[in-house]
C-alpha cells in the first residue's frame, strides 16, 4: 500500500485502492475533466459542418494542426490536460471554465484564430458540458465494468447450476425444514434474476442535451437565427453515442440517471439476498470454504473460517445501495430551473459504483473457495423424513382420501418421523397399489419435483 493509499480517507483509495484501478480514469476528477474536454472538443468539430457559420468554413477553416489538437482532446484522457485545467482553476474558482480555458489555449498555440477561438464553449451553459460528461461516465463504467461484472457472476452461477442441477438440498421456508430442491435449481433462481436485472441496466437510455442555460437555445438563436438548432444539438448528442433529451431546463433532469442507480440497486438487491443465503447454507455445513495458507480467519480461534467474502459483499452492496437510492430520489429534483444541489451528489456516483464493483469481486472470490458437502446435505435430508407429507397428502387428494391434509398434520406437525413410520402409514392407505409403492419408495432426497430439470433448463 502506497503512503497516499495509507492516509486516504475513503476505504476505496486506501484499503481498496488497488481493486479500483478500472474505475479511477472513469469516476476520478481527472477523469471528469476528460470527459469536459472531449465533450468541448467534439462540439467545436461539430460546428465546423454547419454551413451557416463562415467562420468555421471555406477560407476560414481551421488549420490542420487545430483540428488534430481537438481530436486528440476527443481521444483518451490524458493526465497532463487535467493538471492543467486544475492549475487554471486556482485562477477561475470555476471548473468547467478552466476547461475552456484550457482548450482554448491549446488551440491558440496549434494556430487557431482569435475568432476561431470563440467557438470553444459556443453559446454553452456550463450543464451542456456537465449533463454529456457525466451521461459518457456512466455509460463508459456500466459498458467496460459494470456489465461485465454483472455477466461474469452469472456466467459463473450458471456453470455452478449446471454442475449441481441434480444434488438434492433440503429447502428452509420461514427457516424450517421444507419441500426438498437442487442445490442447482437455487443457484439458477439467483443466476434468472440476476441476468434480468442485468439486462434492465444495461436498456437504461443514457441521455444528453447542449441547449443552453434554461432549454430554449437562447443564445444560439440570438447568434445564428438562420440555424435549426434542435437538430444540430440532437446529432451531436447522438453522436455522442447518447440519446438526445429534447425537453429540459438548466440541467438535463436527471430521470435517466435515477433509473440507472434504480437498476443497479436492484441487481445489489438480489445478490445482497445471495450473499445472505450462502452464508446461511455456511453456517449449516452445506458449504466448505478452502482454507488459505498463511490466512487468519479469528485472532484468538485459530479454527476459524469465516464467510467474510460474503459479508464484505454485503455490507459493499448495502453502501451501495445507500448512495444509489439517494441519488435515485434527489437528483430528479431542483429547484426551478437550476440549482446547485446536484453537482457534489453527482460527484459521488463513482463511490456507489466503486462499492459495487467491490462486492462483485468478493462474490467471485467467495464462490471459487467453496466446497459442496454433498454428505452433509443428504444427512439433512435424512433427518427430516416429514417433508414428504406434502406429497403424501397431494396423492391422497388426487384419489379422494377424506381429509388427507388433516392426517398428515396430526402425523408430522411439529414432529420428527422417521422413514418406518411413513412407510408404515402410507402401507395403510385405501390407494392402488402402485401408487402406495411408489410413495413407499419415496425419499426426501428423491422428491424434488423437476428440479433438477429447472435447473439444467437454465438459458445460457
């Protein structure tokens, strides 16, 4: 761990920092001027094809040399332009002008012209550029991180369905013994939701707008009444690769980005009751965990392996999902049509992403130390013969044995019954008697229904 590492306030630059290395050229402050410089870059490229600006075109065209400074400001970010901005900044006290200044700069020395360079942040409110970075964050994050994050846990509970669709588990409703399943089947539950919540996220439309300080190009009328600006700022946000926002105020409204944290949170959702449950099934002994050479697991009980990939997912997830529903709930809403309130949340999605991003490796790192206890699974089983009184009872039913629901009650309620005493039981029922055999033969792990089938079922 790095000094800067060792001080660092929050637990993703110190502890974690190392896990981050994705997310810091998305989330970082050096990030955001990146994306602010190629935002104001790509406006100025996207001006240069409007016929009704001269200044842009025919003689006046920008030099070779201006155009390749501005692709490559369109380009990576790069860690000298964000020192830059913020040595700007100190002069400014405003961070989105230090851009401007910054870029402007840079195209003055490639030999841009004084009138040229008044097309840097043309007819821009500071939200024109803000709105598009923080859309590029998020969707850069969601495509190169978060996605295949997400898709790499249901590649891999997939594959763990697969391998044990046939392994019969005794399932616990309101924590009591219940009707038995597959330990497949119920990593192909988690593996289905999560790969729907999965592909909620990603249809979440990232959306843009460049129309200026209160939504009504404004400005851009008063400059160039001749030029239909709706349509110029819709291509450039499209060309963006984003969805173009053709109604808002001050700031793009925020809408979309409160679905994104919504659909992230609910994917956190699901694998928080994931984490839960495997922890559970730990704790029964149906899970191992391989012992790690050199590792600790208590300071004073040196037998201890503990779930703590699990629960470091968990308590991940749920500081998650705290900033995530915050942002969901405050950043619809502003005051007319701006205020500020938005702008230090906004600052603070990378935290939310970093955490979940966190609890996705250690969902990994848990599930590859785990061992099945396949022996300890069946002595459940074996111990909890009652189970089959559902299915008992629903033969019963089938061939119209009065009150079949009530003898078994009387038989099993609160009871332990052993496989004599069901067998015995089921030998005195009015059923043909193929039918009492195959109850007869019946086993707790044996009655799983279609379980198995489920599970292997499972789409890829």
């Amino acid at each position: 761990m790095t000094s800067d590492a060792l001080h660092a306030l929050s637990p993703l630059d110190g502890r974690y920092a190392d896990r981050m290395a994705r997310l810091r050229p998305i989330f970082s402050e050096a990030g955001l001027i990146g994306f602010r410089l190629q935002v104001e870059a790509r406006w100025v490229l996207h001006l240069v094809q409007i016929a009704q600006l001269p200044e842009l075109a025919g003689a006046n065209a920008l030099a070779p040399a201006v155009i390749t400074a501005l692709e490559g400001f369109a380009g990576p970010h790069r860690a000298a332009d964000a020192s830059a901005v913020k040595a700007i900044e100190k002069t400014t006290n405003h961070d989105v002008k230090a851009v401007e200044y910054h870029l402007r700069n840079t195209l003055a020395a490639a030999g841009a012209t004084p009138a040229q360079l008044e097309f840097v942040h043309f007819a821009c409110t500071s939200e024109d550029i803000n709105n598009l970075s923080y859309a590029l964050m998020l969707d850069t994050a969601r495509r190169k991180v978060l996605l295949p994050g997400l898709d790499k846990l249901v590649a891999t509970l997939g594959a763990l369905a697969q391998q044990h669709a046939a392994l019969p588990m005794l399932s616990r409703t309101h924590g009591q013994s219940a009707s038995p399943t597959t330990l497949g089947k119920e990593l192909a539950n988690v593996a289905f939701r999560l790969r729907r919540a999965t592909a909620q996220l990603a249809a979440v439309e990232a959306l843009g707008k460049i129309n200026g300080a209160v939504g009504n190009y404004n400005a851009h009328l008063a400059a160039y009444p001749d030029v239909a600006w709706p349509q110029v700022a819709q291509s450039f946000v499209e060309s963006l690769g984003l969805h173009f926002n053709p109604y808002t105020i001050q700031i793009e409204p925020h809408d979309w980005v409160a679905e994104y944290c919504d659909a992230l949170a609910r994917a956190d959702t699901i694998l928080i009751d994931f984490a839960r449950d495997v922890w559970g099934y730990v704790s029964l002994g149906y899970f191992r965990q391989r012992a790690v050479a050199g590792e600790v697991g208590s300071s004073t009980m040196p037998h201890k392996v503990n779930p703590i990939d699990f629960e470091n997912a968990e308590g991940n997830l749920g500081v998650a999902n705290a900033l995530l529903r915050h942002f969901a709930e405050k950043l619809p809403i502003s005051r007319w049509q701006r205020d500020l309130t938005d702008s230090t949340v906004l600052r603070n999605l990378g935290v939310a992403v970093g955490h979940a991003v966190l609890a996705f490796a250690s969902l990994e790192k848990g599930l590859s130390r785990l061992e099945v206890d396949a022996a300890n699974m069946a002595s459940d089983l074996d111990d909890n013969w009652e189970v089959l009184g559902e299915a008992i009872q629903t033969v019963m039913r089938r061939h119209g044995v009065p009150d079949a629901y009530e003898q078994l009650k009387a038989l099993t309620r609160g009871q332990r019954v052993n496989a004599e005493k069901l067998r015995m039981f089921v030998e005195g029922l009015p059923l043909p008697a193929e039918v009492r055999e195959r109850l007869a033969n019946m086993t707790p792990g044996s009655y799983t229904g279609l379980a198995e089938a489920l599970a292997k079922a499972l789409p890829n």
